[in-house]
C-alpha cells in the first residue's frame, strides 16, 4: 500500500513538472527574446485594445456611425488635431488618378484638395497608385477602417503648408518619386512642380498632425519626413519596415527646426530596418513605449542640439547588428554631451544599450509640454500588438 501511494505520488510529480516545462517552453520570456511571432496572428477572440489611445475608440461596436470619434482619441504634440471632424464624409469610391489639375469626383484627389473640413472614407478595398504626390489641404481626416487601402507603386502625400490633418489606418509601401508637372495644390490654384522625393508621406511646414495605426515599407526616400517648420505631430500604433531611412525629423542643418515637437508613440520598428528610427535635427522628440526589434546601424540618431526622450520603449538589439541604440552625427564629445538625450525605463535587450548626454532634470525645463506617461516596459509587446494598418474594423462589429 505505502510502496503504492509513493509511486502515485512520484507519478502525480512527474506529470505536474511536464505541465511546467511546457508552460515554460511556450512563453520562454517574450519580453527578453524581441520575438513577436504569433503576437497578432492568434488573435481571432474578442476585441482587445491595449494602449490608451486604442482604448479611446476600438471595441465600440458601432465605431462606423461615430467616426468622428477618433479625433478625440490622440494625445502628445498632435493633440491638438481634429482632421475633417465636423466636416461632412466623402466616400472615396475611384481609385484612379488620372487627372491632376481636375481630378474626378469620387477619387483620393478630389477629396483631399477640397477646401472645406472632409472626413474621408472608402467605398470598398483598394490600392491607389498615385501618378504625382498627393497634395492636401488643412482639415482632412484619411480613414481606411472598414476597407484594406493601399497606397501603393506611385507618389506618396505631401502635406505642405496646412494644418490639422489626420492619416489612419492606411498601407503604404513601393513609394516612388513622382516626375512633376502640372498639378493643382488646392482647390484655387494649379502650376507645375518639380519631382516628388518619392516620401510616403512628406510634412513640410505644416502643424497639427496625427498619423495613426498605418503600415508603411519600403518607399524611395523616407517613409515620413518632417521638415520646414511643422510642428505638433503624433506618430503611433504604426507598423514599419523593409526600409534604410524610416523618419527624418528636420532635414536641414542650416534652417533650424528648433519648434519642432514630435511624438512617437506605440510603433513597432521591424524588420528590414537599418537606421533613423527616427533621426532628429533640432527640435524635442518624446519616444515612448515603442518596440524596436531591429536597427542593422543605430535605431535613434540626430545632430544639431535635438532633445530626445526615450521612456518605456523595448530595443533588442538583432544579433550581428549595431547593439548602440543612439547615434550623434558629426559632432565632438563636448559638443554632443549638452545635448539631452535620455533613456528612461527603457527595457534593454540582447546588449542593446543607449548612451545618454545632457540634462537628467529635463522635466523641469518642459513643464507644460503635452508629453505621455510612459507605461512599464515589459508591457511593450503587448501594448504594440495590434501596430499598423491591418486592424480589420468590419462594419457593426468591434474593431
Ligand atoms: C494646442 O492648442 C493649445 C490651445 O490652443 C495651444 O496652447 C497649444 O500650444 C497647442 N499645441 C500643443 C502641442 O499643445
Ligand atoms: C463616385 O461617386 C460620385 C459622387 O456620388 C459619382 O459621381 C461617381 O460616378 C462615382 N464613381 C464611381 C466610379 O462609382
Ligand atoms: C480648419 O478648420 C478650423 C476649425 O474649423 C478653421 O478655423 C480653419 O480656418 C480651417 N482651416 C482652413 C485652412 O480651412
Ligand atoms: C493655393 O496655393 C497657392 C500657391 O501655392 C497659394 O498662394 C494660395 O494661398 C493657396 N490658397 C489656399 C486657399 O490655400
């Protein structure tokens, strides 16, 4: 009998130390191992939003009759942006662009050079090759729940001298530079322009901006620059990769961009990266709980006195590659360490380390300044899970 219990109970031991290595084996530390492989492929179940501004709108079964609801939704330097709220919807139901001086009622262009508030939407799916950059006016909302859009194979958008714009939910990939010619720019006025970067999405002295839960790869140029004055832009719950130069903030050593105020929030840098995530001249960028989980040279650069602040972010550094987050651009030591450049609450993986320089007080100095709490790092995975444009919003059903 006792050599019966025994043996049950050495049997009851083995079973449960089994269940615990496999339980181990399945969730082997996601945190520390930069993997995200099934994070979003699995999930099928009910709606799950992760991050404060996901939270502000997602699982609202009815989020198609209460759009506008969105622009309620961002925070950082972009806060302030409404889009086209309060502007009638236009439903994009054209993907051609064939005229650019008249363009047809119904496509992506006639939309967005209407001077007047528009929160534009789409019929159906589509992928829009743009044959020259898409100018915009102030006052547009670009949302693409309820459809798959893809901007894809010709120019990207260029947003130049406007205010309050608001991009969602929209692929961007293959952008390539647009010869130029004759183009309207807004709804009075049409001249020739010369060739088109080949951006995916270019910011040139315009403010008020929120690019949100948008996938973007491979363009011919950056894949967002933000140049010439423009301010008060929110950059989150994006998806990037496949490209060299993802984010260039402040193009230009000799024009100072010393108002520029970006955030960056909630992104996932992925594969295929190799630098400028983002670089920064001038200016002040609060980077805060995005996962970077590959930089072949560095992931965070910049010259010219940028102020950056990194808080809750997860850097894992791929083997092989630059383990140095940071990157200072021509600049001595004694020129570079008044720079303040912070690491706060950083999750730090596979040797990735972060050289900071300048104040530690910062705070102090920008009081005032609409910056987001940080979340705890560990929780980065999941906080940028559902990043990037493929969040599949149907119609009646959560998102
Ligand atoms: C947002 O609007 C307020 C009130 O108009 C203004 O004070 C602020 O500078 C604007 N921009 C930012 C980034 O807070
Ligand atoms: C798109 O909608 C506009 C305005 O309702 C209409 O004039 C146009 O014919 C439509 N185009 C297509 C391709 O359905
Ligand atoms: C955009 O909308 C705001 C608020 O409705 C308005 O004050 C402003 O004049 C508009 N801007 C343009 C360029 O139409
Ligand atoms: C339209 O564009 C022209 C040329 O860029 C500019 O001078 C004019 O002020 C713009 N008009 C509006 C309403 O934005």
């Amino acid at each position: 009998m006792k050599v019966v219990k025994f043996n049950l109970l050495l049997f009851v031991a083995f079973v449960s130390w089994i269940f615990v290595m496999a339980a181990e084996s399945t969730h082997s530390n996601p945190i520390t191992k930069g993997n995200r492989r099934g994070l979003r492929k699995k999930h099928n179940g009910p709606c799950e939003a992760h991050n404060s501004i996901d939270k502000c709108w997602r699982c609202d079964p009815n989020w198609a009759h209460n759009r506008e609801k969105l622009a309620d939704c961002v925070q950082g330097f972009g806060h302030n942006a409404t889009g086209g709220k309060g502007g009638e919807v236009y439903v994009v139901n054209d993907s051609s662009d064939t005229d650019l001086v008249n363009p047809k009622v119904g496509t992506l262009r006639h939309a967005v050079l209407q001077p007047q508030p528009l929160w534009i939407i789409f019929r159906s799916t589509m992928t829009i090759r743009l044959c020259q950059e898409l100018i915009f006016s102030s006052n547009k909302t670009i949302d693409g729940r309820g459809s798959h859009v893809h901007i894809a194979g010709g120019a990207g958008f260029m947003l130049q001298f406007v205010k309050n714009i608001i991009i969602f939910d929209i692929h961007m990939y293959d952008i390539t530079p647009g010869e130029g010619g004759i183009i309207r720019s807004n709804s009075t006025h049409f001249g020739r322009r010369g060739a088109s970067d080949g951006d995916a999405i270019t910011i040139f002295g315009s403010s008020d901006i929120w690019v949100d839960h948008c996938s973007f790869a491979g363009t011919f140029d950056g894949l967002i620059d933000v140049v010439a004055r423009s301010t008060d832009i929110t950059i989150s719950n994006c998806h990037f990769v496949r490209h060299d130069k993802a984010l260039l903030f402040g193009a230009s050593d000799t024009h100072p961009d010393e108002n520029m105020r970006v955030t960056i929030a909630f992104n996932h840098f992925g594969k295929g990266l190799t630098q400028r995530l983002p670089a920064v001249r001038w200016g002040f960028v609060q980077v805060v709980n995005n996962d970077y989980t590959h930089w072949k040279s560095y992931a965070i650069g910049g010259a010219k006195g940028a102020t950056i602040i990194s808080q809750g972010n997860r850097y894992v550094a791929e083997d092989g590659a630059a383990k140095e987050v940071t990157y200072r651009k021509k600049a001595p030591k004694s020129e570079w360490e008044k720079w303040t450049w912070r690491s706060e609450g950083d999750l730090m993986v596979n040797g990735a380390f972060f050289v900071n320089s300048g104040n530690p007080n910062w705070a102090a100095q920008y009081k005032g300044y609409p910056l987001m709490k940080p979340e705890p790092a560990e929780r980065v995975p999941e906080l940028t899970k559902f990043a990037g444009a493929a969040i599949g919003c149907k119609v009646g059903l959560p998102c």
